[in-house]
C-alpha cells in the first residue's frame, strides 16, 4: 500500500510540476472488475503543455519510485496522453476532450478526489 501511495503522490507530483491542472483521482480499487487500482486525469492548455506534463510525470515517477510505464499512448498528437503504471492509470488531456469523453464519472460508486494545483 506504502508503494502504491508513492506512485500516486510522484504522479500528483508531475503534474503540479508542469502547472497541470483540474487534477483528479478516482479510486477504483474496491470495484470489481475495474483494470487498475486508481485513474488519475489531468489537463494541459496546449499539447506542448500535455506533453511536458507526460514527460515530467515518467521523470519524478523514476526519480522517485524507480517504475517505468508499461505503456504510454498518445505522445504523437498530445491531445490525450495515456500512461499505464499497471496499478495507475494516468489521463492528461486538453480541455475539451477531457469534457467530451466525460471519463471522471464512468463510475458512480468511485470515491473521486480534487487534487489542488500548484499556482
């Protein structure tokens, strides 16, 4: 759990790094059949912002925990990057995507928390 806990917190930390905003994390541990532990959704204004808040993520996360992603998806367009952990999953979008797709309330028995952002 200890370990899980750092993952998290490094992610949170990436971001905030990188000035992402509308910071969010769901908790789907306790569901059954959900594919990670956590979702953790994030935004960027531009791509260029996506993608510095993806690569700050991959860098505290080493930093911090030694993990890689298993996968990240997205990179080219940096409209929605997706970065697999295994037991986080993490979503950094634009704005208007993360509103069309609406992924913070798949799940309406998740527990969901706002994370501040960094000023």
């Amino acid at each position: 759990m200890k370990e899980k806990n750092r993952l998290l917190e490094s992610i949170i930390e990436g971001i905030q790094g990188k000035k992402g905003k509308n910071i969010t994390t769901i908790e789907l541990s306790g569901i059954a059949g959900s594919i990670c532990d956590y979702f953790v959704i994030c935004e960027g204004n531009t791509p260029t912002q996506v993608s510095a808040v993806a690569e700050s993520i991959e860098e505290i996360v080493r930093k911090n925990t030694k993990e890689k992603p298993l996968r990240i998806h997205g990179q080219q367009r940096a409209e929605w990057i997706g970065m697999d952990y295994g037991t986080v999953i993490v979503h950094i979008f634009l704005p208007e995507l993360r509103s069309f797709y609406n992924i913070d309330h798949l799940w309406a028995d998740a527990f969901l928390k706002n994370i501040p952002g960094l000023e």
